[in-house]
C-alpha cells in the first residue's frame, strides 16, 4: 500500500519541483535596483542627451534602458518619482494609478496606460517595492490586460544633479506588436520620464524665483 501511494504522488512531485523552478527562474530574471549601476554600462551620457536602447529578445519586446540626468539632488527626484499624487503629470502614459495596498516599503498600484490610437488602453496591477536606502525602486506586474510590466530604478548623484537609470520589460498583451509601436514606445515613451523629470522641477525653480 505504501508503494502504491507514493506511485501516485510521483507525478505531484514533479509538478512542484517544476513550479520551484519556475518560481526561481522568475526571480533571477527580475530587474533589481542593485544592478543598475553607472559602472554596469559601457557609457554615460553628457549633457542633456538622454539614451534609450532596447536589446531584443526572448518572449517581450525586450530589455529597454534609459540613462539621462536631471537637475535636481537625488532625494528630490526620489521624492517626486514616489509621489503617487504626481504619477500621471510625470509618467505621461499613465492615466490613472491607485494605490490598492500599502505596508511600509510595499505597495500595489492598478495603473491604466495610455496607447496610442487605434489601441485601446489597457490596465495592470503591479507589486512595488521602495528603497529609499538606495533611493531605487522596482515593480512587477502581477494581473492586468499587460502581458508583462517588470523593472526598476534607480537615482545617484552626478555633476548635473542626478542621474538616473531605469530599465523596464514590457509586453503590450498584443497577439503582434507592431514595428510602430516599438518605435513609438523607443522614441517617445521610453525617454519620457526624463523630460517629464526635467519640466517639473523646472516648473518649480520658475515658481520659486516668481
């Protein structure tokens, strides 16, 4: 009899073992704000250039990393990046962004983004996770009409005031992503969060002097 029992509890252990893995391979391949340091890539950018690649590959639209620097300390720019008030006037393709949950350094936010026509705007709830340690955050999507919304960020100071570096994992949800909504996200969205950085505090050095 106990033969027999653990005959059948063969194929159940299996299953768990493939689930760990799973679970495991997961968590290795999550973007983590510890890892994006200046010295991980091969250059910087100067000035007001802000630098946007994608590098391609498995099942997403790829791996996208933004670099560019903001005039402003890093604490600052950590304060506004964590100000869920001034998520939809920094994150231009965010529409909408609840906060569903908090304890401490743990949040879930229901975010609604903003595509482009002929697309309809699609939703995703995410688990955030801060540290002000570090002054870096990241995020995974765990339910929505996205596929997938995983990354992170992360803030240091530089000659300009901050510099920041953020790479993000994303897939739309879409049977075919378009060549031009690859662009579009490369060209506008993906750089977006610099130059919407740069024209808050700009805003508010402008209403300081006033």
């Amino acid at each position: 009899m106990q033969l027999k029992e653990n005959r059948c509890n063969i194929p159940a252990m299996k299953a768990i073992a493939l689930a760990f893995c799973w679970i495991f391979a997961t968590a290795a391949y999550a973007i983590e704000p510890s890892s994006l340091q200046p010295g991980n890539f091969s250059s910087l950018p100067t000035g007001s250039e802000v630098r946007a690649t994608l590098d391609r590959g498995g099942d997403t639209v790829g791996l996208v990393t933004v670099i560019g620097h903001i005039n402003a300390t890093p604490q600052q720019v950590y304060a506004a990046l964590t100000d869920n008030k001034l998520s939809t006037r920094i994150f231009k393709s965010v529409k909408e962004n609840k906060e569903r949950y908090r304890n401490g350094n743990h949040a879930r936010y229901y975010s609604v983004l903003d595509f482009p026509w002929p697309m309809d705007d699609r939703w995703s709830l995410n688990d955030t996770v801060f540290y002000p340690d570090i002054l870096g955050l990241r995020w995974n999507r765990v339910d929505g009409s996205i596929k997938v919304n995983e990354g992170a960020w992360r803030l240091f100071p530089s000659d300009q005031g901050t510099l920041i570096i953020y790479q993000v994992r994303f897939d739309p949800g879409l049977s075919l992503v378009p060549d031009w909504l690859v662009e579009y996200g490369m060209k506008k969205e993906a750089p977006g969060i610099v130059y919407s950085l740069r024209n808050y505090f700009s805003g508010q050095s402008s209403a300081l002097r006033n």
